[in-house]
C-alpha cells in the first residue's frame, strides 16, 4: 500500500470540497483531494440543473396549454418525451463537463480516487491501494437519498433524483413519495409534462415552507393541479407485472392505483456511515453525526472540520461553496481558528408558484422576540402585474421586530419568488428595518410592488419610537 503524509486531507470533490482545496493549497502544496465515486458535483450532474432543465420544459408546456386565457388559441400541445429528456441529459452533461475538467487539471499528486476511511484522528486508507496521514482533515462526503424500507417493495421501478435525469423516454405515470423541494419540483413537472403522478407524503409537510398560512395556500395550489396526499397512510408497495401497485388510505378511504415508477423524494442522508468515522476521534450525535461549531466547521476542539451537505445544516450549494471556504481556511491555518461569515438564510424551491424562505422562520422570529413581533401580509391574486401575465396566485408574509422595526425574514408562495428572496435577504443583510426598505425605489409595474404592499401592511402593525417595545423588553436591544 501506498503511504502519502500531507498537511491537509479533504475528502470529497464537491462543492465544497473543491472550494475547501483551493482555499488550502494557496497555503501549502502538501493537499490532498480524496474524491470515492465520480467528479462532478451533486448540483450539476443529479440536482439543481437537471432539474432545473425538466423544469424549464414543463413550464413552456403548461404556457402553452394556457394560452386561451390570453385569446391566443395553442393548437393542442404535443409532448415528445424522448426529446424532452435527451435535452435534460446532453445539457446536464455541459454542466458537468468544465466540472470534471476542472478536477483533473489539478495537479496529479493532489488527487486520489476511492473510498477514504478513518483509520484513526490522522490516518486515512483510500480504496485498498493508499494510506494518507493527515494534520488536518476536512469532511466534505456530501449526502445521497434516504430510502424507507417499504418504498424498496418497488424493487427495479424504484427510482431517485439520481437516476431520473438518466430516463429516455418519459413514462405514463409516476408517484412521488415525499412532498419536499425535490418531490414538489420533479412531481409538478412531470406532471406537467403529461405523466400520471400522485405524490404522497407524511406529517403534513410541504416543501420547506414552515408558516403555516402559506403552507393552506400553497396545497390547495397544488391540488388544484395535481393529487397531492400529504397526509396519506400507505399500508403497502409492491411490484406487479403491470409496474408498482400502492395501498394507500386518505382520511379513512382506502385505494390502491398502480404507477410505472415509484420516485423516492424522501429526504437523503449524511455520507459518514461509511467512514469509520467513529476512529477519528471527534464526538457523535446520536445519529452518529459529527459534533461541529456551526461558524468554525471543527469539530469540537480537533483538527478535523466539516463543509457541505455532509453536515446537515444548510444543504444549498452557495453554502456548501461558503462551508467549504470557512473549513479550507481554518484547516489551512490550524491552530488558529476563525469563525466565518454565515450569509442570511435563503432557499427556493422552483415549483410554479415558487416557495422562498428568508432570514429566520415565524417559529423562529417568536423565539428570538419572545413574540413581540408583527406580520404583514400581502395576496398576489389582485396584484397588478401578477394579473397581467396570469401568474396571480400567492401569498408573501414578512416578519418585522417590534420597537426596532428591523426587518427579520419572510416566507413566500408566488410568482417570481426566486428574484423577490433576493432583495428580501439582501435587507437583512445589510440591517435594514421595514421604514427604510420602504424608502427604497419600486417601479411600475412590477411584481415587486407586491413586496411594497406586504412592507407597507407590517409597518402600519409595527408598534415603533420611544416607549413602543416595553411590554417586549426582555427581547433586549437588537435582538
């Protein structure tokens, strides 16, 4: 076996392993790059993009069958799944491509391929053929779905969002177990794109929307569009001849229907049970998971840091990109550790309407002001643009702090939420309270004028000046 010694380990060519590796070797040529399966990161080859491009031709086919609404008369839309998915992969491919190029233009010493373990808090052996022994380790394995037991009863029609975007052709039916951001952006469009689709959940949840008014909202959209069973007691999955057969039940009435494909969306899981990571010498949670400081990424007080979805925390890519810079760094200046800059919490999911969440959630804004804070509102169903262009279904809440009026995070089902969640997190960013967000330029007309409504409602809420927070004092100035 091969023996290598370095002064920093990264295992995983993500995201954020790629940006941790590039952050520590502008410190020291002795890095290594441990990648165990294939280059290319989850983003481009088996999530955001492909998804995005199945999501970009259901949408032109939903315009399309829509098009009376604007007295334009479509002809009939016609569906052709095999180029439909021939475009999702060759442009998939073009994503991945400068991807893996990327990786193996890196210098031939800094890179090692196969499945890396713990052989103690230092030690690595990658595949059967090298030993690494490391100063500093950075954990960047990233994540891969979670599939419940009984969903596996679908045997070979089982599928996820990894080998979805390898399809040919597009099959006649499909349920989606798991009503998430990936069940909700894959179901709705292969439903629109003429696919049979049911998608069951548990617990109620709904994509990653957590005000319970835009989630009401949010459902009755979708099943106004497709079936969507939330809520669905599933008693059995199992293959058939005919495809994959569920027994289901829905406030007591019982069915069974059968699909040619499960879609398991049902979350997905840390890659660190395969690390023996219980040899690194770092504390575990009781899922097994590494203990980390959340501004640091180390783990405890060790040499070892972790970045990316392997954590947990905020699995997106531009904060895998962030992790993977705050780990690189202080693994490249271990023993001296630095918190790093955590941006404003942003998410979109690409549905039609999109769901955005920014800054803290309402659960979240309660806790932090021990509820001395104000909610306003605004319905996209009346606004101006949003009528125009026929995408007038939505519901923005936004969340402002009393006595301060700062401005603390929103939740939105809506048209053009992806460009909305923007400005709204950059206002956090920079501090801003609802009065000054007021005072910035609105056009007309715009979707965003739906924003100016919604701020406007909270800052008339907002009990502000001297004296207006002394029944909240216990949430302290700024809080």
């Amino acid at each position: 076996m091969n023996k290598r010694e370095v002064d920093v380990a990264v295992i995983g060519a993500g995201t954020a392993g790629m940006v941790a590796y590039r952050q520590v070797s502008r410190v020291t040529d002795r890095v290594v790059l441990i990648e165990g399966n294939q280059y290319g990161t989850t983003c481009a080859r088996v999530g955001c993009m492909p998804s995005k491009l199945l999501i970009a031709a259901a949408d032109r086919a939903h315009e399309m069958a829509h098009a009376e609404l604007f007295g334009v008369a479509p002809g009939g839309v016609s569906i052709d799944g095999r180029r439909v998915m021939e475009r999702v992969r060759n442009e998939r491919d073009r994503f991945v491509e400068p991807v893996v190029r990327s990786m193996q233009s890196l210098p031939e010493a800094h890179r090692l391929m196969g499945h890396a373990r713990f052989l103690d808090a230092h030690r690595l052996v990658v595949g059967d053929h090298t030993e690494v022994t490391a100063e500093r380790i950075v954990i960047a394995t990233g994540s891969r779905p979670a599939i419940p037991g009984q969903l596996k009863g679908a045997k070979d029609r089982l599928v996820v969002n990894d080998n979805l975007f390898d399809w040919e052709d597009l099959p006649d039916s499909v349920a989606v177990f798991g009503p998430g951001v990936i069940g909700l952006e894959l179901g709705q469009a292969l439903s629109r794109l003429g696919v049979r689709v049911r998608v069951f959940g548990r617990g109620g949840s709904l994509g990653s929307i957590q005000d319970g008014r835009i989630r009401d909202y949010a459902l009755a959209t979708f099943r106004s569009e497709f079936p969507l069973e939330p809520g669905a007691e599933v008693s059995e999955v199992r293959r058939t001849d005919d495809g994959v057969e569920i027994a289901y039940s829905v406030d007591g009435r019982q069915a069974r229907e059968t699909f040619d494909y499960l879609l398991a969306a049902t979350g997905r899981r840390p890659n660190v049970d395969q690390l023996d990571i219980q040899n690194a010498g770092i504390d575990l949670d009781d899922r097994g998971m590494p203990v980390f400081d959340p501004y640091t990424l180390r783990c405890g007080e060790s040499h070892i840091f972790v970045a990316g979805d392997v954590d947990n925390d905020r699995p997106l890519l531009h904060e895998a990109a962030d992790e993977g810079r705050i780990a690189g760094d202080n693994a490249a200046s271990w023993p001296e550790v630095k918190a790093g800059l955590r941006k404003t919490p942003l998410s979109v999911v690409f549905t039609d309407p999109q769901i955005a969440r920014v800054g803290l959630t309402l659960d979240q804004v309660s806790d932090a002001c021990k509820g001395c804070f104000a909610v306003g509102e605004v319905s996209f169903e009346n606004q101006g643009r949003s009528r125009v262009i026929g995408r007038n279904r939505g519901l923005l809440r936004v969340y402002g702090e009393h006595g301060s009026g700062r401005f603390m995070g929103a939740e939105m089902f809506g048209p053009a939420a992806e460009h909305i969640a923007h400005l709204l997190a950059w206002s956090i960013e920079q501090r801003m309270n609802v009065a000054e967000m007021l005072a910035m330029p609105f056009y007309h007309p715009v979707i965003e004028e739906g924003v100016r409504t919604a701020l406007k409602d909270l800052n008339g809420k907002l009990n502000m000046g001297p004296g207006a927070g002394e029944d909240c004092m216990e949430c302290g100035p700024g809080t």
